[in-house]
C-alpha cells in the first residue's frame, strides 16, 4: 500500500512538472520579450511625455478655393483646393525630451535610429537598423535572440528617415505586440480614429500623417525606395483597403509600417504616413 502511495505521488509530481515545463516553453519567449522591454526603460520617452502627444490636436488645415471667370461666353471655372497643413506644434520640453531620449537610445545602441510610437495602441519601440533585412527579424536591440525580433528600417533606406520613402518592419507577433495592430488599420473606424504616429530622432521629432493601410505581395514595387514619389504614392493608394486623401509634393518623405498577414500567401499590411516635422510651440 504504501509503495502504491509513493508511485502516485512520484507520478503526480511528473506530472506537474510537464505541465509547469510546457507552460514555461510556451511563454518563454513572451518573458524574454517583456524584460528586455523593461531594460529599455531608461532610453523611452517618459509616460508624460507620451501622454502630452496624445493630446495634441488635430493639425491645422487651411483650404483656399479660388473661382476664375474666364469671359462672359464661357462658364466659370473654378480650381482645386489649395490645401495646407501647418507643421504640428510641441512644446519646448516635450520636443527637446523626445530629441534626448533618442540621443541616449542612440549612444547606448548605435543600431537604435530613433522611436517609434502610435498612441492608444502598443506600438511604442526603438527602430533598429542593420546592414540586411534579417538580422533583428530575432535579434533584440542589445543583439541578444528575440524570437519577436524588434522594428527595424530596411536596410537600404538612409538611416535619419531622409530618403523620399522608408519602409519600417516588424512581425506580426500572437501575442499582440510589434506591428499587429498594424492590421488593425484595415478597419475603416479603427483607421480614423488612429491617424497620427510620431516618430523621435536624434535629430527632430516628426509625426506621422497617415493615409494609407494597403493589402500587398512581399515583392511588390512599393518597397523599391527608390521609385519617384510620384508613381509611388498613386500605386500605394491604389493597394489600398482603408485610407484618405493627401497632398504632397516630390519633396514630402514618407514611413511605410509593413508586417505579416494572411489575406494570401506572402501578404503583407502596410500602413503609411508622411512624414511632417515639428516645430516648438
């Protein structure tokens, strides 16, 4: 009886450890991802700094409709909208935190090009960048494996977001994390109720106008940077499921946010915005 005893329990005790084994085999990765999060504490823009972009309101647009009558035999004419948009104000400190936290992100991490955030999702994190499109796919941003990788910039884009187009990835991670609520754009209310990223360098502080979630394959031509904005943007609205109109100008420069999904096979969202410095208010 007593050997009985001891065999259950010694049986229960396995058990219990190949639970508590596959329990931690499946959220290993999600440990490690959240404290290397933690780690980078130091270098994030504070929570009020955050919480200051998440109020800032909507840019300022001024519309001018200007009527021509061309003669008393012909119909007036009337141009299209001249439509303005004031460069976003911020703050002197808010813009000069921002601007300090990447400096140190950078100097600490010189792979770390800047951050990344988009309010009221999870999308709050360094973009990395090395000499291919596949090393941070598992790497963190201090080199160690990551099995959720980090956001990086193409490897061909210059790396102070200076090219025309620059195309940013991340994974599609189960967990929510990275760039899967990139998707979430694809739903018309989501999209209008998210249209504004903001992106902090060394050097400035841009926000992200964004007017595009696009449905394409891996290899379409829209991550070839180095296609005139021009035909680039009509193609990119074109590949669209959401978006809204724009102006822009061959000297605009844009940030495409490109993940994994499975509208087919190799299909990729990809959510874009121009890229519009700020000023200190």
């Amino acid at each position: 009886m007593k050997k009985k005893t001891i065999l259950r329990t010694l049986a229960a005790a396995s058990a219990v450890a190949l639970l508590l084994g596959g329990i931690y085999l499946l959220t290993k990765d999600d440990v490690r991802q959240k404290l290397k999060e933690t780690d980078l504490k130091p270098y994030m823009p504070t929570l009020s700094v955050l919480a200051a972009l998440d109020d800032i309101s909507e840019p300022e647009i001024t519309t001018t409709i200007t009527t021509t009558i061309t003669g008393e035999a012909t119909e007036p004419t009337t141009e299209a909208a001249v439509i303005t948009t004031a460069s976003p104000e911020l703050s002197a400190g808010v813009r000069q935190s921002l601007i300090d936290s990447a400096q140190s992100l950078n100097s600490a991490y010189p792979d770390a090009l800047g951050w990344l955030y988009i309010p009221d999702t999870v999308i709050s994190y360094p973009i990395m960048q090395s000499d291919d499109n596949d090393y941070y796919l598992s790497h963190a941003y201090d080199g160690s494996y990551l099995k959720a990788g980090s956001v990086f910039l193409d490897y061909r884009c210059e790396g102070r977001f200076q090219n025309p187009i620059n195309i940013v990835y991340a994974h599609n991670m189960k967990n929510g994390s990275m760039f899967a609520q990139v998707t979430n754009f694809k739903n018309d209310s989501y999209f209008e109720n998210h249209k504004y990223g903001w992106l902090a360098t060394p050097e400035t502080v841009y926000r992200i106008d964004f007017f595009s979630c696009a449905v394409a394959d891996w290899h379409d031509s829209l991550y070839e940077g180095d296609t005139p904005v021009a035909e680039w943007v009509p193609h990119i609205c074109d590949k669209s499921v959401v978006g809204r109109e724009i102006t822009y100008s061959d000297d605009d420069r844009f940030v495409s946010l490109s993940t994994c999904s499975y509208e087919f096979q190799n299909a990729r969202t990809i959510l874009t915005g121009k890229l519009v410095e700020t000023k200190e208010a």
